[in-house]
C-alpha cells in the first residue's frame, strides 16, 4: 500500500480516538455511497456528526482543512442524507473536519465544528 494511503488510515484512527476521548459515538466509518466516502460518521447529543477527515505530513502546501473541495463537500452531504434515510434518522446533521498533520517532528490534531453548511 502506498505510503500516503498509510498516513490517511493512520489520521483515521487517530481522529477516531481522539473523538471517542471527546464523548462521541462512532456510529459508521468509511460509509459509501455511489462515488462518496464519508470518513466517520458519529453522534453527540442530538446531532449526527459526519466527519471529513484530512491528514498531511506538512503544511508546506497549505493546511489539512483546506483540501476539502466544493465537490467533496456536495459528495459528503449527498452521503449524508442516503445514510439518514437509509437508517431511518430525523436528527440534525453537522459537518466537521478533523485536520491532522503529523511527521516525525510533531502530531497535532485540530477538530472544526461546523465546518460547512449543507446549503
């Protein structure tokens, strides 16, 4: 598996944890839906959190959050409204980005809440 597939399974795992220690439930990870993906799919109190998450080894090229693109962001709400019909959910949907960059040198994990908005 390619070095950067590694780095994202990792940011994975790490965003879930980190996560779990803040009270969330991980409700689904790495839901498919025709051509999207939705990372971690989560709930804290009354909201169903979707959760993008994006993991670099540096900020060279400018940081984690700022790699979720318009389509992305249309992919994931298109996800998000099969996964609340198909599980039959009426509860109100946030969109978070866990940004994670980690080398060697450093590991720091930021959390966005409403992150974007799904109109």
């Amino acid at each position: 598996m390619a070095e950067h597939n590694d780095l994202g399974i990792l940011g994975e795992e790490m965003a879930v944890d980190y996560l779990m220690n803040n009270g969330f439930e991980i409700l689904e990870r790495n839901f498919r839906f025709q051509k999207a993906e939705i990372d971690i799919i989560a709930q804290k109190e009354e909201f169903v959190v979707v959760v993008e998450v994006k993991t670099r080894n540096s900020a060279y090229f400018g940081d984690p959050q700022s790699f979720v693109s318009k389509k992305k962001i249309k992919l994931l709400v298109m996800a998000a409204n099969e996964y609340l019909i198909s599980n039959q959910l009426e509860n109100e949907v946030r969109f978070d980005i866990v940004a994670i960059l980690k080398n060697s040198k450093e590991e720091k994990i930021e959390h966005f809440e409403n992150a974007f908005y799904h109109f």
